[in-house]
C-alpha cells in the first residue's frame, strides 16, 4: 500500500468526518484525489466503515470486562456468536486459539449487571466464563 494511502487512513482513524478538502491539505493532494482514493479504499474494503466514539461512563454503562468462553460440551457445534449475538451488552466477539474459543468484550453499568449478564451468557451458549474487569483505558482504538 502506497504511503499517501496510509496517511489517508491514519487521518480518517483519528477523526472519520475529516473533509476531503482537510485531507487534501494534510496529504497535498487536490480534493477530487483524495476522494478518488477515498472511494478506492472502500471498494477494496480496507475501509470497512466510519464509526463514533463513545463516552459510555454517560450512556450509564461505565464497566468493561472481557468475557473468555470455553465449551462444556466440546463436541456441540461452533455457533456461539449466533447464539449470543442477540445480546446487546457484547460490543465485540473474536474467535481464539487458546484453551478458550472466543473472547467477548461487553460494557455494563454495574458489577451486579456484570453478574446477570455472564449468567445469561452461560445459559444462552452452554459454556464456562473467565471474567476481566478492566479498570481503566490508557488507549483504545489507535490509528493506524
């Protein structure tokens, strides 16, 4: 990938509403060029979406864990990112290599909702729990 594309990425992961015109100026390419290679970048798919940030401290979910599952039944079928994806407190599911199969990120507003929560995800998908509380975010996200 071409250096004057990487900045464009790197300048849309820092602020995805950057105009065509400010990334012109920051790459010193013409307008119509960027956007051309704006349009490029989608199609292609590396740039899969523009997206906001959230302060969910004020959405009143204010606790971040990270949820490891492990099947109790290592022969029942792989489905559990369709049986859990009905969950709205899981903001993220990634399939692992490791002694567990996926790891979830689910945002909260309490240590008792963290309890309910891990206890429907138990019943929904017939697995074991190892639970992380993250306790502060020094960074999340990072371009590029």
């Amino acid at each position: 990938m071409e250096e004057t594309d990487l900045r464009i990425l790197a300048l849309l992961a820092e602020d995805g509403r950057m105009s065509y015109t400010d990334l012109g100026r920051a790459t010193g390419l013409s307008t119509s060029a960027v956007h051309q290679r704006v349009k490029r970048l989608e199609q292609r798919g590396v740039i899969k979406g523009y997206g906001a940030t959230i302060d969910y401290d004020q959405l009143g979910k204010p606790l971040t864990a990270f949820i490891s599952i492990t099947p109790i039944d290592v022969s029942a079928p792989d489905d559990y990112p369709d049986r859990l994806r009905e969950v709205t407190e899981i903001e993220s599911c990634w399939s692992v290599a490791g002694t567990e199969s996926y790891i979830l990120k689910v945002r909260v507003g309490t240590p008792v909702d963290l309890e309910h929560l891990l206890s429907r995800i138990r019943g929904l998908a017939n697995v074991t729990t190892r639970t992380t509380i993250v306790l502060s975010t020094a960074y999340e996200n990072r371009p590029v």
